[in-house]
C-alpha cells in the first residue's frame, strides 16, 4: 500500500532563541521548531499560519495561508484522497 509520513515542524520569525525555548517549554512543543534561516521566504510563506504540505522530492503538494476550524480535517482528508483511497473517520 502507499505509506505516508506527517512531520509537523514550526519555523519561527522570532529573532529570540531564548522566546522560542520558552514558548516550546510553556506550551510543551515536542516537534521541531527552527529558527528562520529564509525559508519562510523559500516557501513563500509571509503569513502566519501559513501550512504547506511538502513532498519528498521537495516540491510544495498543498499550501494553506490562515486558520479556521476544521482545516486541518479537510487537508488530511485532500491529502488521503489524492493518494487514491477513501478517508476513514477519526477514532475509526
């Protein structure tokens, strides 16, 4: 069957090492978060949020400026149905 692989990582614009260290403390962030080194720039991404789904040979597969509720549903479920199968149903 096809195999997927989700990594959520954060890059931040903050110029601070030390806010970052205790944001991701307070809020007990256990994915990476990386200092912008100009990918945000890279990838386009001015706005925050910004989500962009990237594939593996590096090429941007979704891109999603803004937040509203249910959105992160409606990507996975994109995401299984460009891959070719029906999307299953949290907690199924």
């Amino acid at each position: 069957g096809v195999q997927t692989c989700a990594l959520p990582i954060s890059i931040t614009m903050d110029n601070s090492l030390e806010t970052v260290k205790e944001f991701a403390r307070d809020y007990q962030v256990t994915y990476p978060i990386l200092m912008d080194d100009g990918t945000s720039r890279a990838y386009r991404a001015y706005t925050i949020p910004t989500t962009i789904v990237v594939g593996r040979d590096g090429l941007i597969f979704k891109r999603h400026v803004g937040y509203a509720p249910g959105q992160y549903e409606r990507l996975l479920n994109d995401l299984v149905a460009e891959m070719g199968r029906p999307a299953t149903p949290a907690g199924k």
